[in-house]
C-alpha cells in the first residue's frame, strides 16, 4: 500500500483530504512525497504561525523534551508558569487554565461560566447565548455551543443550556433574557468556519455594553483568531473589547498541540483544586514552544501582519472571478465565482497549498510569510479564481 491507500484503510473517515502527501517543509514552503513545492497559504490551519519548523521555535522545544518533556499536574514546571504570565500580562488577564486544543479551552470556558453563573446568580443560571454560524469545537458540549444545525443534527440529543441568536440581532438577546437567566455570551470576533465573516463593530459595542450592565459574562473564542492572526495579539483587541473569559488555542503552541483559557478578574478564583484538569494540559514541551511564540509576537511583526493583509486585500477585491474578500489580518476569506473547491484545486496544481470554510476560500498564511512568496501565491490565486 501506499500512504494514501493506508491512510484510507486503517484512518477513520473523518476528513475529506486534498490529494496532496506532505513529507517536509520549511517556513512558508511544504513539499510532497514527489519533491513538489508548495508555497503554504494555511500554515496548519492557524497553527503555524511563524511557520513550519521555524528555527527558534524548534530549539526551545527540543532543548526542553531533552531535558522534560511531560511532568503531571501534580508538580511546578517552568514553562507552565512562564507562558502563563505572559499571557496574563500581554492581555490584562489573571489566570489561565492549559489544555490541548481550542475545544478543551472552550470546554473549560463553558464550564468557569457556568460555576461562576451558579454562584453568583443560582443554578438556574446557566445558559450560554452564542451566535449563529458560529463554531467553537468538536466535543459534544462545544458541538451544542455552535450554532450550527448541520452539525447539531448529527449528534442528538445535544448538551442543553445554549441559545443561539444572529450576529447583529440584540433585540433577540434582549427578548431571551426575559425569560431565561443568562450566564455568559459568548463570540468569535470573526466567524472562521463560518465563512470568514467579521462581526459588525456597532453590534460588538452594544453587546458588551449589555453584558456589563446586566452582570452576564462576556467570552470571546480566540481559537483560530487569537496569538497574532488578526494584526492584534488577539482579536478582541481589534475591538475594543474587555472580556470576562477567553478562550485560544492554534497558534499559540507553534506545531504542537496546547489550548489555554484565559480567567479575568470576575472569574479568576473561579476554580477550586479538583474542579477541572488535563493530563496533558501544561505540557512543558508545548508551554515552551508557546513561550518562543508569544515573546516574538511584537508590535513588529503584528505590523508586517497588517501589511501582508492589505496587500491580499487590494491584490483580491475586484478581482476578476472574486465576488468579495472578507476576514480581518491574516484570516481572509475569498468569495469566488466558482466554487470554492475548484478554486483550491486548481491553486494545489499550480503550487499553492489554501483552505475552504463555507463557500469561500480560506486563506490562513505564517504570520511573517515573505513578501515574495505571498505575491506568488497570490497571483496564483488570482489566476485560479478567474474563468
């Protein structure tokens, strides 16, 4: 057999992968069993943030898997600790929970929300509004928190204790909370696997201020958006947006798996020892990695992020075959005439590796892509769309 015939036999069929076998890759650069180049406009689906196998990232973690690679919860680690002051002192945060992917953080987003609802309001307290189109996981109770109906339908009967409102639609949100008692709202800033579709700023605002004055918690999924991505550290930041609890994952890490949640003030005692956990959670391997990500994500390279957004933006809107571009940094979503697929297809042919989310596609790139490579891509691209 060959790999693809392997993976077909012995990998549950939950994926529909694109005809491509990855065997190495360097920075914004993969190549395929065959030696093929491919310029990486996805980097691992938000993962890869600086790239694949960046230099300064692989050293940090190898240099600590040398020395320990996991340690239990049950004792100190370095790099537990130093990542999360870091994050707290990079976003105002005050304590953070480690796990290893974007649903275990929402996971424990849902769960702060809800004993912190009880406490404070009573345990009839415990629904979470989020939006529709939105996605924040894989996990039963993450499935229930998007709104979604495709993917509620596969999975009854779901989690209870979510609504779902449309982006935009606070008299909804204002009608719910006359009859049910609210504990948190929770958002992507944009809606990712929904379509690359950025919130209104005017609706963002009035949410908050909603929040606020009726003590509901206010949680941003940073997951796909967060560590960079959107030419702010986190998106919310984009905002102007002061959340109760945050949840990011993706990114973070550089390659390896880590989810973090990030406690405000209303919420930061909210656990007791014995409340949550993860045996894999604070990984110190994963927590370096995250160290070496977080401390070159300077006002530098979220600049150059910017920069590289602009120029996608201006290369794209108008383009011929391109409806609309949507998104925000470096998480663009591109509308074209044809579908979506065939547009990634025809990009994978010419050596370009991007992604779909909905009817468009995705672009996810490195944060610090070179320019060269983005503008070949790009013209790629554009070319792909045309027709």
């Amino acid at each position: 057999m060959n790999i693809k015939e392997m993976d077909s036999t012995y990998i549950a069929h939950t994926y529909g992968r694109f005809p491509v076998q990855l065997v190495r890759g360097k920075g914004s650069l993969a190549w395929d069993e065959a030696g093929k180049e491919y310029i990486d406009l996805g980097s691992g689906i938000a993962v890869n943030g600086f790239g694949i196998a960046d230099d300064q990232w692989l050293q940090a973690v190898t240099e600590q898997l040398a020395q320990l690679p996991h340690a239990s919860n049950l004792y100190y680690t370095e790099p537990c600790a130093v990542l999360a002051r870091m994050l707290c002192e990079r976003t105002g945060m005050k304590r953070v929970f480690f796990g290893n992917s974007g649903a275990e953080a929402n996971e424990c987003l849902i769960k702060a929300a809800r004993k912190y609802a009880a406490e404070k309001h009573g345990p009839d307290c415990y629904t979470i509004v989020t939006l529709k189109n939105s996605f924040h996981g894989r996990t039963l109770t993450t499935l229930s928190a998007t709104g979604q109906d495709h993917y509620h339908e596969l999975y009854q009967p779901l989690t209870p204790g979510f609504a779902h409102i449309a982006p935009g639609d606070m008299a909804a949100l204002k009608a719910l909370a006359k009859t049910t008692k609210i504990a948190a709202v929770l958002i992507e800033c944009v809606q990712g696997e929904g379509g690359v579709v950025p919130l209104d700023k005017a609706f963002v605002d009035e949410l908050a201020a909603f929040c606020r004055e009726n003590d509901v918690l206010l949680a941003v999924d940073e997951v796909q958006t967060g560590n960079g991505r959107s030419g702010q550290l986190y998106a919310y930041m984009c905002f102007g947006l002061e959340p109760d609890i945050v949840s990011t994952a993706k990114g973070l890490g550089g390659g390896l798996p880590i989810g973090a949640c990030l406690l405000g003030e209303k919420v930061k005692d909210v656990f007791a020892p014995g409340d949550h956990g993860s045996t894999f959670g604070g990984n110190p391997a994963a927590c370096a990695g995250g160290v070496s990500i977080l401390s070159r994500t300077d006002d530098a390279l979220l600049a150059g992020v910017r920069e590289r957004s602009q120029y996608i933006f201006d290369q794209l809107t108008g383009a011929e075959g391109v409806e609309s571009v949507s998104g925000l940094g470096l998480m663009i979503g591109i509308k074209p005439t044809k579908p979506a697929r065939e547009v990634v297809a025809k990009c994978i042919e010419n050596g370009v590796l991007c992604l779909t989310a909905k009817d468009r596609v995705r672009l996810l790139p490195a944060l610090n892509i070179p320019m060269d490579q983005l503008q070949k891509a790009v013209a790629v691209l554009k070319e792909a769309c045309k027709g």
